[in-house]
C-alpha cells in the first residue's frame, strides 16, 4: 500500500485503488480534519490511524493548528494527548 500525501488531503491506494483518505481544507491559515474514510474491506488494518498520523505530520511540518470535525479524527486526538497542542482551541 502507498500513502500519497498533499496539500489537504492523504490517501492510500492498494495498486491503483484508493482505498481510504483523510482530507483538512485550510481555511484561514487552520486545517480542518473533516473527513477520514477507509474501504470497509480494509478496514481493521490501522489504514485510518496511519491517514491521521500522515495528516498530523503535515500540519506540524507547515506550523500551523486545526479544527477537527471528524468522528474518527475526535476519537484519534483522544487517544494521542501528545499532539494536543496543534488543536485550535
């Protein structure tokens, strides 16, 4: 599987499919996490807690925060209390 990073959004493909992605618009100058999806025939594999990890460490590597309006994305900043601080609050 390879994870393609970009602007606002990381995805994974299994050869040419994608089968889950995480995406965060910016807007004015603060991600917002708004969608992660993973193919439920990959689901149970860690594919979303990786998008998210990929999605942290974009928004850490540019120094900015975010907003997360995500379910799944809420329920993974509660079990990373180390990445907190790139909440918004």
């Amino acid at each position: 599987m390879e994870y393609i990073k970009e602007q606002n959004r990381v995805y994974v493909k299994d050869k040419d499919t994608i089968i889950g992605e995480v995406s965060f618009p910016e807007q004015n100058g603060i991600f917002i996490i708004n969608h992660t999806y993973v193919d439920p025939n990959y689901r149970g594999m860690h594919i979303a807690d990786n998008l998210l990890k990929n999605a942290v460490e974009i928004i850490e590597t540019q120094k900015k925060q975010c907003k997360v309006t995500c379910s799944y994305a809420k329920k993974w900043f509660q079990k990373h209390p180390e990445k907190q601080n790139i909440i918004k609050k």
